[in-house]
C-alpha cells in the first residue's frame, strides 16, 4: 500500500507536465499527496475498522477536499446517500491496494476489491480494474513472478500486456478508463527492475501520471519491496492522521513471510 501512495505523491507534479523520460527528480518541487493516496488510506481505514466503504470514502473526501477528485466524485461525496454512478475512470484502481493485504487467498482478494470499487465505480471495467491490481499485488506477495501474474490476468481480464514501455510512451492520448490505467500501470511494473524502476515507467509513458505511478507503486511493492528511505520520505508528506494510518495498517496486516518484498527492504514504519 505505502507503494502506491509513494507513486501517487511522486507523480503528483507531473499529471500536467508530462515528462516522457524516465530522468527527472524522485521527488520533484511541490510533490504532494493527492486523492489517490487519500482514497487509499481511507480504504485501508474502512478494512481496519470493519466499516462501510461509502461512509469511509465520503469521509475522508471531506476532511480532505482539495486534493483533485473528479467531478462526479466530489458530487458523489458531497451526497449523503448517492448511489453508485456507473464510472468506468481508475479511481477505483488506485484505491483497492489495502484489499490485497486482507484475504486469506486470491478469491477472497477478488472479492474484497469489488466491493472497495462497487460503492462508486461499478461499471464492470472499473471492477475488474480494482480486481486486477488485487490480485497482481497478492500473487507477487506470494512468490508470484512476472510472467506468472501477466499470463493470469490477461487470461482472466482479456488485457493486452504485450505492449513495451516505449511503445506506450510513444502514445499521446490522457486515458482515464480503469481498463486502459490498469493494462498500462501492470506492464510498467511487470516490466521494472526495481520499485524505483517501475515509478520511473510509469511516470515516463506520460498521461495520468500520479495515477499510473500510484497503481504501478502498489504493485511494484510487491514484486520489489520498497526501499527504505523511499518509504520514509514518503511517509514524512502525510498529514498526521494519514500517517498514523498507514503505520497501523501495516502493522495489522504484515507483509507475508513468503512473498517477494518480505526478501527485500521491509520497511517498519
């Protein structure tokens, strides 16, 4: 989870600014925390707490309400009982990495990151998306490689992961779908080196950039581990609150003994 919003607050300048390189500052002037990450920590919150993910992502949307939502989001927090409204967009993919950490095995994953996603996103791409990144991040935290994790899910989801990065950094269009979010943030962490490579990926392919790093980052973490002053800058951007979050979510749910990261710079927060 710490991945993901590393990502998010790492390519929070360049959302607007593209830069279509993989050499730029790791954290640039004016890096801040977005929506992702506030969405991420309040799904984390919500799992901690057994609560109702719509009272959660409304929530934290109004104790943080300037952090760039979309439109139809922001309506839909501001809305005491507002249904969910059909949107296909990667909101409900950058959220859903805390799912990955909770289920006893990969259904239950699945399962939990459709209902994270379903409370606004339920249009079945935007589902499939946060069941995607869930089951990426489960299957890698249990010694899952990267050709295992691509072959599963472009069988289970009919994703293309074929594509090289520079293929898609050779494209110019702002893709806001979950679907086309998802198969872009996979191929840059199934296609990285390192935690650091991976964010380095995603941000270069341009487009949504805090987004892409943040789906990507939450992946990454678990196929990489996340270093430790990566980690520890990442956390010194948090508010106090969310800070806290993060600290107590991953001490409730540990990374597994087994899987990729646990080999490589754990991180005790």
């Amino acid at each position: 989870m710490l991945g993901a919003i590393a990502g998010d607050i790492i390519g929070s300048i360049y959302e607007h600014n593209n830069i279509k390189s993989k050499d730029f500052p790791l954290f640039g002037p004016n890096c801040a925390f977005t929506d992702d990450t506030v969405m991420t920590l309040a799904v984390a919150d919500c799992i901690m707490q057994r609560g109702d993910f719509a009272e959660y992502l409304r929530a934290y949307g109004r104790r943080y309400p300037d952090v760039g939502y979309g439109g139809l989001f922001l309506k839909w927090v501001n809305s005491d009982d507002a249904p969910a409204y059909g949107s296909w967009g990667n909101g409900s993919a950058m959220r859903v990495s805390p799912a990955a950490y909770v289920g006893r095995n990969v259904k239950e994953v699945r399962i939990l990151a459709g209902r994270t996603a379903s409370v606004t996103h339920n249009h079945p791409d935007a589902v499939n998306g946060a069941k995607a990144v869930a089951t990426a991040i489960w299957l890698a935290n249990h010694e899952a490689g990267p050709d295992e994790i691509r072959d599963e899910l472009s069988k289970r989801y009919n994703y293309d992961l074929t594509r090289t990065i520079d293929k898609l950094r050779s494209v110019s269009d702002f893709d806001v779908s979950c679907r086309g979010t998802v198969q872009s943030s996979l191929i840059c962490a199934l296609n990285s080196t390192t935690f650091e490579d991976a964010i380095r990926n995603a941000i270069s392919i341009g487009g949504d950039s805090d987004t892409l790093a943040c789906i990507t980052g939450s992946i990454a973490e678990a196929l990489h581990g996340i270093p430790r002053d990566i980690a520890e800058k990442t956390v010194s951007y948090l508010t106090g609150d969310l800070a806290q979050v993060a600290i107590n979510f991953r001490k409730r749910f540990p990374l597994p003994m087994e899987g990729a990261a646990s080999r490589h710079n754990i991180v005790s927060l």
